[in-house]
C-alpha cells in the first residue's frame, strides 16, 4: 500500500506541482495534530462571532500535517491559510484565500512557497498565482504503460523555481463565464544519479527553463468554491511553451475538464467529473500528462495524452462530518488514437471529512483508495474536485 499526503484544495495551484514532481505530495495517514485543530476551531469560532476588527482583518489558519515516503524521507508538510472575509453584499462572491506552504523531509528535500486565490469587483476579475522553490531527491521510472525503469529507478535530484499567475476576466453580458491568460514559468535543474543504477555510466546533469503562456475558457456556476452542493464547473486551457515565453523546449499542452454537482435530498451532493489532457512536441518528463486518479503515485501513468472519468458521493451525517465514496476510471497513451486501445486503470475508495469552521464549508478529510495496481491513504484539505 502506498500512503499519500497531498493537498487537494481547489484554491490551491500545487495540483499541477503533483504532476510535475513525481512524489512531492506522497505521505504517511496522519490526522491534523490535535493541538492544531484545536486552535483552527477556536480561530474560526473567534471569526464567526467576533469583533468588527476580527471580520474586517480575517483569519489565519494553520494546518500541519506529517509526511513519509520512501521517495522524498519523512517529515512535515505545512499549509498556512489565510481566509479572507466576506461583506454581507458578497454573500454570492466565492472565497478568497492566500497562504504559505512549505515541505521538509529529512533526506534534505524540501519546497516553500506562497499562493493566493482572490476574486475581485464583485467576482468580475479572478486573480491566482502561486511562487515557490524547492529541492528533492527523487526517483524516475520512464513514461508509458511499460517504463523503461519501473523495476529499477533511477535516483534523480531535482531543483526547481515556480512561477504560475493567472489572471482571468467575466466575459460581458453573461453571468457565468470568463476568459483570460496564465504564465507558468519553471527554472528547473536535474541530475541523474545513473552511476547507483548502472556502474561506469557517469552521472547525467539536465539544466532546463520551460516557460509558457496561456489562454482560458471557464464556465462557473458553482454554489461554492470550497464544496459545491450545485452547479457546474467548465475549464480549457491552452498552452505555449518555447522560447518567446523564456523557456527551452518548445511544446503544445491542452486540458479541459467538467465538473456537475446534482444535490440528493439535503445532505448528499453527486459530484461527477471527465478530464482530458494532451501535450505535443518537445515535452519535458516532468511536465508531462498524468492521470489525476487516487490510489497510485501521480506520476505513475503519465504519456502525452490522458482521458479520465470520476464519480464520487458526498453524504454529510452530521452538519459538519461527512463522509464520501468514489470510483474512477482513466486511461493514458502516446496520441488521441491510442486511448481507444490503451489499458484502463480504474481505483475506488472512500473518506471522511470533517469541517473545520461553521461559516465556511471548508474541509479536511482521510481518504483510502485501491487502483488496478496498488493503494493508497490521503490526506488532504478540500475535496478532490
């Protein structure tokens, strides 16, 4: 079984660095510490009922929460939240929220880095970025259904610089739909420890930039960005990657994926999800598609193109415990012919949640998923899509 620790919140632009490291959010079951929620209850207790200056300044949150993996060590991962308040004239304006994240591990990995989520004019513009650096000593098995390397890794140490805004815009005379532009920008180093692997084949060293620009379609009529009990969620994005944006390799990536949530009575919310990603030219191993499933470490299926399905039941038994169910199915190939024919990879499971604060649907939850080929425990802040 593999354990995992990722933070899984919507808000958060760390879902592509689980793609893009191979590993970083893998981590051993553990429950936020107790002296922690405490102090999360309290603040949030503090900000549902407190002063006029506790509402106009909003809150800290902080969730630290153990990591241990045979890839990056055993340590601590931390998420520093901040929510920002709300005015009763944007009851219909989703969440903002800033933060910090940082990771430790004690094989010397580690990443620190900052993030914001803020929705601005009455939700007329959307504004997001996310900047960090980390270092990791990680392990590479290759691409495909059959890596060259999925019996015997190679260990790798990887560096990387992250730089990822995005900014986008209501499209005018509609309620619902926005456009608008991304940058994501990677100053990245890798060194191939080949020699551990291979005795008398010297070390590889890998110096990359890849920087790319791109453009977003969305179509949001979600009731909530934290836990959506209604509404849909539409996204496609295109990408460019090369050298007018500041980066080496010049490559094409495309990603669209919907989300429905249909509320079943009071107290259950179906939420189904597909997702589609495509890459094509010169694409790095590290940035390339992988199916966003539980169960298995991201980076175990990943190709240049990938197709997955997603189902998943949310009943809360309480007004602020709950609990889920999930199945899921994906599959991943070199091309778009390639995934009539490809292997299914296909992981169920269930959860629990908890919901740290009564004024925001905000969640932290366990969940445990077995795929076609392993199994894994997560935990995690927010809900998978």
């Amino acid at each position: 079984m593999v354990i995992f620790m990722r933070t899984r919140l919507s808000i958060l632009p760390l879902i592509f660095l689980g793609c893009l490291i191979p590993g970083l959010f893998t981590g051993h079951v553990a429950m936020v510490h107790a002296d922690a929620e405490a102090e999360a209850e309290e603040v949030f207790e503090d900000a549902r009922q407190g002063t006029a200056a506790g509402y106009r300044k909003g809150q800290w949150v902080p969730v630290p929460m153990p990591v241990s993996n045979p890839t990056v060590g055993t340590g601590v991962q931390a998420v520093l939240m901040f929510l920002h308040p709300k005015n009763d004239h944007q009851s219909d304006v989703p969440n903002t929220t800033s933060g910090l994240v940082g990771l430790y591990t004690n094989t010397g990995s580690w990443f620190a880095g900052a993030f914001h989520d803020g929705y601005l004019a009455g939700d007329t513009y959307r504004i997001s970025g996310f900047a960090g650096y980390g270092e990791f000593d990680l392990d590479y098995y290759g691409t495909g259904d059959s890596p060259v390397f999925e019996n015997r890794s190679i260990g790798y140490d990887f560096q990387v610089l992250v730089l990822a805004p995005t900014l986008l815009k209501r499209i005018p005379r509609t309620e619902n739909w926005f456009a608008g532009v991304s940058y994501l920008y990677l100053d990245t180093r890798s060194r191939f420890r080949t020699s551990e692997t291979i005795p008398g084949i010297p070390d590889a060293e890998l110096e990359m930039r890849t920087a790319g620009l791109g453009v977003i379609a969305q179509y949001d009529r979600r009731d909530d960005n934290y836990y959506p009990t209604g509404g849909q969620l539409f996204e496609a994005k295109w990408t460019n990657y090369g050298a007018p944006w500041g980066g080496d390799n010049a490559y094409n990536k495309f990603r669209t994926y919907l989300n429905h949530y249909q509320p079943i009575g009071s107290r259950t919310v179906l939420a189904l999800r597909s997702r589609f990603d495509y890459s094509s030219g010169d694409t790095p191993f590290f940035d390339l598609p992988s199916l966003d499933m539980r169960g298995f470490a991201m980076s175990r299926y990943s190709d240049q193109t990938t197709l997955s399905v997603h189902a998943e039941g949310r009943y809360k038994f309480l007004p602020r415990w709950g609990l889920i169910g999930f199945a899921e199915a994906g599959r991943f190939a070199n091309d778009v012919e390639g995934l009539a024919s490809g292997r299914t990879i296909v992981s169920t499971g269930c959860g629990v949640r908890w919901q740290v604060t009564k004024a925001k649907k905000l969640n932290l939850g366990i969940d445990v998923a077995f795929s076609s080929d392993d199994s894994a425990v997560y935990v995690q802040i927010g809900e998978s899509f």
